[in-house]
C-alpha cells in the first residue's frame, strides 16, 4: 500500500497520518482476543498498572503468531518505508491495555526522546504505527497529539520514574503549553482496524481511563536500518529485542555489550518484509 503525495506532505506538516478501517473489524477484533489472552499470562514482557491490571505487553511479535504477522504486514510496512525511505527493523513492540477504570495516564514525551536518551538511537529517523483494537473515543483515553511539534527537534525533557508504572521522559507543562500554543492539541479517533502513523519526535499524551470500555492500541515502533545502534532494552532483568541490519553487526554489539550478561542466545529471526533482525535471550 503507498501513501498519496498529498498523505505524504500532511505526514510532513502535521507529524501524523490517520488512516481510517485499514484493517477489517474481524481481524481487529481477532487481535483483541489474543491481547487479552497475553494480559492473562504471567509473562515478563506483561507491564502492569499499580492496579495490577496489565498496562503494555512488550515484544509480543515474538511469541504470539498473530503479532508477528501484524509485524510485518505489507499495508503497515510499505507505507513506513516510504516515510523513512527505506528497509526497516522494529525497535520496538508493544500492546497497550488502556484498561477499563484503570488504565492509567501516559505523560507527555517523545518516543524518539527515550529511545535516544535510554536506547542510544543516534538519529530520529524512526516513527510509530499505532493499530486500534477497540475503537477509540474521546471517552475512553485516546492519544493526544500536538500536531507541528515534531519540527521542534528533541526538546527538553526529565526521566519520570514515579508518576506511572512505565519510566519515560516526559515534557514539562510549560514546554508542552507553549507547543500547543502553535500547534493545538487534537485527539484522532476511530473504529477498531484504523491506524495511526505518527513521528518518533512528535509530542504526545494520553488521559487515564475511566470510562467502562477497554481501549487496545498495538504499537510498532519501526526505525530505518541503516541506523547501526546496537543498543539492548532490558526490561525487568530480561532482554526483550535488539534490532540489528547486518550479522557482522550484531556479532559486534553481542559481544561489545553482552558477554559478561548473556547467558544463552535462544532465537534470532528476521521478519520477512523488513529485514529485521530479533534476538531474545536470558540475562544472568
Ligand atoms: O497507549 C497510549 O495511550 C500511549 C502510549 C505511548 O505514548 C507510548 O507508548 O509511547
């Protein structure tokens, strides 16, 4: 699927594309299924609320069939190489509940200020597809953009590690007021099977909700592959993914980051559309 030059040059504008019923309501209501049954697990990937409800679950392209196929579906990964122009990996994988009366607040941030400042990804060329599993509602917490802020560059920001079950660095209100003064503040919403393509750098959000209806958005968060960062995301002692373009490369960063930390290398695959590279292991 391609982008139109005009979807291209508001993409370019606003820092955001909204993409309407990209997938049916069939399969998006398949993908719900198979999110809950991961929230249900006692996994590691699974991140969970304060509330104990599961707030993101991590990686999901690597254990469960559905994901992974979303992963590196033609209608998502087409359009994002044309953005970034050129092949792909996914850094980053993750399922959000949103949970009924639980979910709670994401504060304001870049993704790409956190994978920059925690990652060590050395340029922005990277952007998020957001895919909604339950239709999205002004009611229910949907994402809050400030359109135009992503020509800011990285701003400002501090490492919050206490206001909500994730750290994150997050934006401080009088950044964020200045940049909704020129951009505003929308909130796109849509039915289950819509998308969402949005700039790694632009400035976001989302409420908590405390509405009854759950609100599911799976976020594939791809960078281009020429990008050669061999940066590991530990989460909760384990390791969940590293990306890397080329063998050479990651026999480098394994053995420049890890050796005193890997214990076993226990599957590395490629995706077939983006020549991603996925390595999963245990940490001592
Ligand atoms: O799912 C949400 O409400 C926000 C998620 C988000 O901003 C992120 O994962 O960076």
């Amino acid at each position: 699927m391609k982008l139109t030059q005009e979807q291209l040059e508001q993409f370019d504008r606003e820092g955001y594309l909204f993409l309407p019923n990209l997938f049916s309501t069939e399969e998006a209501a398949f993908l719900k299924g198979e999110a809950e049954a991961i929230y249900q697990q006692d996994r590691q990937e699974v991140w969970r609320e304060k509330s104990g409800v599961a707030r993101t679950a991590f990686a999901a392209h690597q254990y469960n069939e559905g994901f992974r196929r979303l992963g590196s579906h033609p209608r998502l990964i087409e359009p994002v190489e044309q953005l970034l122009d050129g092949q792909v990996y996914m850094h980053q994988y993750k399922v959000n509940a949103k949970a009924p009366f639980d979910g709670a607040v994401w504060q304001w941030h870049q993704d790409y200020g956190t994978w920059k400042r925690d990652d060590e990804m050395p340029e922005p060329r990277a952007m998020n597809i957001s895919v909604f599993l339950d239709d999205v509602t002004a009611a229910n917490g949907p994402l809050l953009f400030i359109p135009g802020s992503h020509k800011h560059g990285v701003v400002k920001a501090g490492h919050d590690l206490e206001t909500t079950s994730y750290p994150l660095w997050t934006l401080d209100r009088e950044t964020v007021t200045e940049l909704a003064d020129q951009g505003g503040c929308v909130a796109p919403t849509g039915v289950a099977g819509s998308v969402l393509l949005f700039s790694s750098l632009l400035v976001h959000a989302s409420p908590p909700n405390i509405s009854p209806l759950g609100r599911t958005i799976v976020y594939l968060s791809c960078a281009r592959s020429a990008i050669t960062f061999a940066r590991l995301i530990v989460k909760n002692g384990s390791l969940i993914a590293t990306s890397l373009p080329s063998k050479r490369l990651r026999t480098i960063a394994f053995k420049s980051y890890c050796h005193n930390r890997l214990k076993d290398i226990s599957c590395i695959s490629t995706t077939n559309s983006s020549n991603a590279l996925i390595a999963q292991s245990k940490l001592d």
